[in-house]
C-alpha cells in the first residue's frame, strides 16, 4: 500500500528498514566478535580506537547491570545483549571499516533503497539516516554496499551520540540539526517504540515491514509500507 507524505526530509533506521536484519546479526556482528581481541591490542593506542574504548570504559563504570572483568568482556557482555552502547557501537564501526576496506564485507540493502533514494531527492527531499550503528558504521554500509556507493544520496547521519532512539529528544534535536520543524519530517523504522518517540516529537511516523523483522502487533496506528518505493513523498 502507498504511503503518501508531503514532507522536507525523511529519516531512516537502517537494520530492518534499509538493510536485513540478518545482515547485521548473522555478518556484521560476528565479524566484529571474532576481531575484537586482536583489534584492540594492535590499534587500542590509535586516537579514534582509544576514544571508543574510553566511552566504553565509562560506560562500565556506571552500568548497574552488567559486571565484567575487563573492557573486553564487558564489550562482548554488551555484544551478546545486543545493547544499543555508544561506545561499543564506535568500536564495531571501527573493525569494520577495516574489513569493508579489504573487500571482506559488502553492504547489504534492499534492492528497493536504492531508487527510492534518486526518486526522494529528484523530488527534493532530504535524506538522513539515524542508527544505533555508529555514524561511521552507516556511512560504510551505504558507501560499500552491494547497490553501489549511495552516500552521495544522504544529506546527514545521526546515532545514539544524539540520543537514545526510543527519547522523544532525539528527534527534536535531528530535527534542529536539520534546520526544520519536526512537522515535515518523516521517520521510518521498524521498531514501534522508536516510532512512538518520533511521533512524540512531532514528526510522521511510518512502520517498516520487511521479512525477518520482528513482529509487530496490530493497532499500532501507524501507516505501514513493506518497501521503499510505497512511500511516496512530495516536498511539504
């Protein structure tokens, strides 16, 4: 079904909306997992790998939750929670940009992202991407990915440096680094909670189908597409 929106931007979760579930869980992830050892003991000195692993530091030291030994298995304690750790997240991004620069990995994208993002912007509207996956993280997997080099499609990036992605804040404060009003704004995700916290804010929320998504139960109230290309937006 076609979703019809007047908006100036669209925001965009990535796992479950624009790239597989599977993809991040059943190759990103344990990629990340069997590197992360060697990784930090090769390049923990590098500025970039010690600002990850200093935010991850902090984090342990105020997680009331999960206790660890040491940075290494509290990062692979988060891994197994699948927990949304800004820091363990820029530490991720950072061993996969080693392997998408080696040609180890390849983004995986819907078939449907691709055109959708030359329809959206020859309408004129902006497009953003907001992940729990670092900023790094989403720039490689549009920029490596198995439809092309899209990042010349994606106006701006957000993680959870701008917030959790279930806090009405985050999305007032994309909103402000958007230079917009929430109001023509679209975000599309398939989590209901995110939707909800976007909604919140003041923007359109819109459900992403996909298969392997979790399911969701119905009376959610949100408009809901199973691809890309059944939304259909116009500059607001």
């Amino acid at each position: 079904m076609t979703v019809a929106l007047a908006v100036a931007a669209v925001v965009l979760d990535v796992e479950g909306t624009t790239a597989p579930i599977a993809f991040v869980h059943d190759v990103l992830f344990p990629y990340a997992a069997a590197r992360l050892d060697e990784f930090v003991a090769a390049r923990g000195a590098e500025p970039a790998v010690a600002a990850a692993l200093a935010t991850l530091a902090a984090e342990r030291a105020a997680d009331r939750e999960v206790a660890a030994p040491d940075l290494i298995a509290y990062a692979r304690a988060l891994m197994a929670r699948d927990r949304k750790s800004t820091g363990l997240k820029a530490l991720q991004g950072l061993i996969w940009h080693d392997g998408y620069l080696a040609g180890a990995l390849r983004g995986e994208l819907y078939a449907d992202v691709g055109p959708a993002f030359v329809a959206w912007r020859a309408a004129g509207v902006t497009i953003a991407s907001y992940s729990s996956g670092s900023i790094a993280a989403q720039r490689l997997i549009y920029a490596h990915s198995d439809r092309g080099d899209l990042t010349a499609h994606l106006a701006a990036y957000f993680d959870t440096t701008t917030g959790p992605k279930q806090a009405p804040a985050s999305y007032a404060a994309i909103a402000t680094a958007l230079a917009l009003p929430p109001a023509p704004i679209a975000f599309v995700s398939d989590v209901v909670a995110e939707l909800a916290a976007a909604a919140a804010a003041g923007m359109h929320a819109v459900l992403s189908v996909r298969p392997g998504n979790a399911p969701v139960a119905p009376g959610h109230g949100y408009p809901t597409i199973g691809t890309l290309d059944e939304l259909a937006l116009r500059p607001a």
